[in-house]
C-alpha cells in the first residue's frame, strides 16, 4: 500500500440501517479506519452527492461496503455506479448477501406490497387511492422517484461482487477481520466469505447429545429453558444448517439462531438442509408407530416454513419467490 | 393443454421401489414414458435440496418411493423421508408451487404394478397442473 490514504465508501439499500450501526460498533478501531482511510461516501452519516460519485474516476475508490438488498431503480442504479467506481466490492450483512429480511417480500409483487402498504392496512386513510408512481406531473413540472421491483434481489445477482461478509448485522470480529486484512493489503482470494467454514452450533455454548423429539415449540411456549441445545427441547434453531463466525451470539441470549449467517459451505439451500434436519429428529422415538395423520400433526406445528426456514434468504434460496398467480 | 408431456424424476430406494420398477418392467406391465428413475440406497438419501434443485430446473413432478414402513433395509430411512416429503409440500404450498407436483410412495419389490398404477396417476395429475410454474423462469 502506498502513502496515501484509502478510499472507503459505504452505501446501503432495501436494509434498515443495523449494518451501519455494526459499522461503529468495533469502538476505537473506527479510530484506526479513519486514519488509514478516507471517506467518499456514507449517506447515512454524512452529507455527499451522488453526481460527486458519478464524477470520480473508474476504480477511483479502493473498497465499497455495500449493504441492502436490491428492489428499486435507485438501489439498482447506484450498485451499478458504485461497482464502476470501486476497486474492491464487499456485500456487507445479510441483504446484500442472500438477500436479508426485505427478501421476504418475494412472497408477494409490487401490486400486493402496495395494497397491503397503501390500502389494506388498518391505520391507513387513502380515499383517493392514491400510491406512489415512478413519475408524477405537478405544476412546477415533472417529479421522480424510484421505481419500485417486485422481486427482491442480492447484490451479486445484480452486480459483481468480490467479498461477502454475512450476519445481520455482521459480527464486530469478522468486520475487523475484513478491515485489518484491507488496511494490511491482505485480502482472501476473490469471491471468499469472510466468515469461518463451519456452522453456527460449533460455537455453541450449549450442551449437545442425541436429537430426538416429538413436538416442536416456539420460544414463548418454553416455560423453563434447560441449559441444553434448543433444538432438542422442540425450538426450532437454524444453527446446524447456519454458517458461523457470530460467535452464537443469540444462543447466548437464549434464543434460537434464525439463520442470518446464510447456508453452510457446499450446501445448495439452507432451508432444504434444514428441514432435512428438522424432520429427521421430528418424532424420532418410536416413529415406526406414528400413523399418517398423527406425522402430519407434528408437521403442521411448523407454522410458517418460509419465514421459518428463508428468514435471511430466500433471494438467494434454489425457489427465489412465490409463484403469484393472476 | 392437451400436448403437454409432463417430465418426472423418480427417486427410488435400491431395496424396494427400484426392484418394483424392475419388476414392471420384466412384467411387461404398461406405464406411461414420461418417468426418469434415479437409484439412491435408501429413500433416506433423497435430501430436500435434491426435490428442491429438481423443480427449480424446471421438472413437473417429483417422485420418491420407497420400502413400506418396517421393511426399510437401513430400518428407518423411510419415515424420516415421509416426515421431510410433508414438510417439503407444505413449504411448497406457501411458495405457490403446487404441493400434488412431489410425492411420496411405499412400494415394496413385489409391487410392479403399484409403480405402475402410480406413475400412472402421477402423470394424469401432472397433466391437470401444467408445466411447473418455475420452467418459464429457468429457460
């Protein structure tokens, strides 16, 4: 690396701001960044203008921090540009990466988003109907905003991508993995997960032996939490079918992974290897005696097997969305 | 649409349903062709992902069979399939896809004509629904 100072930029897009927070949460380091970077752009903190970007030359910023998922013009548009202008491209959080929360909206389109949003819901009052349109004539002339997808995408199915550092928000211990090895001019092969190569129950503090159990339970339902793997006493925990790198830092807190570090190495589909996992414990004592009605009740106790399953992920899952039927 | 020919991915267990597809076949018993049947060693192997995988690429129905209960050759490989064929088509139904495109089957070795009568119906079923919805998107 030479003398002069790096060039960082962070942008976000369909994300709700969590990851810019992670972004302050290495505490002093931040101190370190600062020194041994420049900020171009940071929307969230600072005040820059996207023709400000649009005049940089190509490559001109060494790395984007990218966060968001993609499901307007806007955040299409300034991927594009950023990618153009960015040496190194990091998808920052699970939105970028396979598509966070705001993927889930891929269970619905646009028109059945903006019913719900500007119809439908209870504590709204829209008599006119009115709903936001790309473009709209007032007297002083003509008004834009962007045009909102009905599909959700990730960053790489958008633009190319270069480094994925997964987590909502990701892990403080995995961005100072990310911005040491930056500032060192020690980055991974291209195309590498910033994230270590084994599941979230690796690093589990909870004791593990067989899993077998025959009923599943949501995290309310548990009156008293024994000090043992959550899976085994009927809560439905992503950490076997989760990467890790967090620390399991929810297991921590007694609550189930829910999967946001994205699938394991080598797997396809994280909720595929899930439900594998989940209905091969499912009523494993004795399961040669379970009639068909009785396996379907136990199955039926899995409430919603999207949400559930493609909490962080369904973009980037092998069924990307809903089938919407006319 | 009465061209539409559609295409199914059998999976069948080495122990049972493949030795019943076999014994269709050596009893000359008639099926529709639409079928392609993959061998695995137990209807336990067949991964969610693989169903998954199989309709993203755009195949109309997915088959997996399997020993009938208590005659699993790993002896319990088939219940567990059961369990994750279930809650794969209840996955599927909240995805829009509809669930009739996989099912599950107990077809012992001396059952040919079980393979039969359920390819059979599988196809006829498959015929109603159409091509699978994620073909248009795959192509």
């Amino acid at each position: 690396m030479s003398e002069e100072k790096l060039k960082f930029a962070f942008y976000w897009a369909a994300s709700c701001g969590g990851c810019e927070i992670a972004v302050l949460d290495i505490d002093e380091v931040i101190l370190d960044v600062a020194a041994a970077a420049d900020i171009l752009l940071w929307p969230v903190a600072m005040d820059f203008k996207y023709k400000d970007v649009e005049a940089m030359d190509d490559g001109h910023i060494d790395v984007c921090f990218f966060n968001g998922a993609i499901r307007n013009s806007e955040q299409e548009e300034l991927a594009h540009l950023l990618r153009k202008k960015s040496k190194v491209m990091v998808a920052f959080g699970s939105c970028a990466v396979t598509g966070g929360i705001p993927g889930l909206a891929n269970l619905s389109d646009k028109k059945g988003i903006f019913e719900t949003v500007y119809h439908d819901n209870a504590s709204i009052e829209n008599p006119e109907g009115i709903v936001p349109e790309p473009s709209s004539q007032v007297k002083e002339g003509e008004l834009t905003i962007p045009e909102f997808y009905d599909t959700v995408r990730t960053l790489d199915q958008t633009i190319e991508v270069d480094y994925y550092l997964p987590g909502c928000p990701p892990p403080t211990s995995l961005i100072l993995t990310a911005v040491t090895a930056i500032i060192k001019g020690e980055l991974p092969p291209k195309g590498s997960i910033i994230a270590p190569n084994k599941s979230v129950c690796d690093e589990c503090r909870f004791e593990k032996s067989d899993k077998r159990i025959t009923e599943i339970k949501r995290v309310y339902e548990v009156e008293k939490l024994e000090d043992k793997c959550l899976l085994e006493q009927g809560i439905i925990c992503l950490g076997p079918a989760t990467r890790g790198g967090c620390d399991a830092q929810c297991l921590k807190a007694n609550m189930p992974c829910t999967g946001c570090g994205g699938p394991t190495p080598n797997s396809l589909d994280q909720g595929g290897k899930m439900i594998s996992a989940l209905a091969s414990i499912l009523g494993l004592d004795d399961e040669e005696k379970y009639n068909d009605e009785q396996v379907d009740a136990l199955i039926d106790k899995v409430v919603d097997p999207v949400g559930t399953f493609y909490k962080y992920g369904l973009p980037s899952a092998l069924i990307k969305r809903k089938v919407m039927k006319e | 649409m009465p061209d539409f020919e559609p295409s199914v991915v059998a999976f069948l267990c080495n122990w049972c349903s493949y030795a019943g597809a076999d014994l269709a076949g050596t009893s000359r018993l008639k099926y529709p062709p639409n079928v392609r049947s993959i061998r695995v060693m137990c209807s336990g192997r067949v991964d969610p992902v693989f169903v998954l995988d199989a309709l993203k690429e755009g195949i109309d129905g997915i088959l997996v069979a399997g020993c009938h209960p208590g005659d699993c050759h790993y002896q319990s490989g088939n219940y567990k399939t059961n369990r994750k064929i279930k809650l794969i088509k209840k996955l599927l139904d909240e995805l829009g896809i509809e669930s009739d495109r996989v099912r599950f089957e107990y077809i012992s070795a001396s059952e040919g004509q079980k393979f039969a009568d359920t390819v059979t119906e599988f196809v006829f079923r498959l015929k109603e629904l159409g091509p699978n919805p994620l073909k248009e998107e795959c192509q």
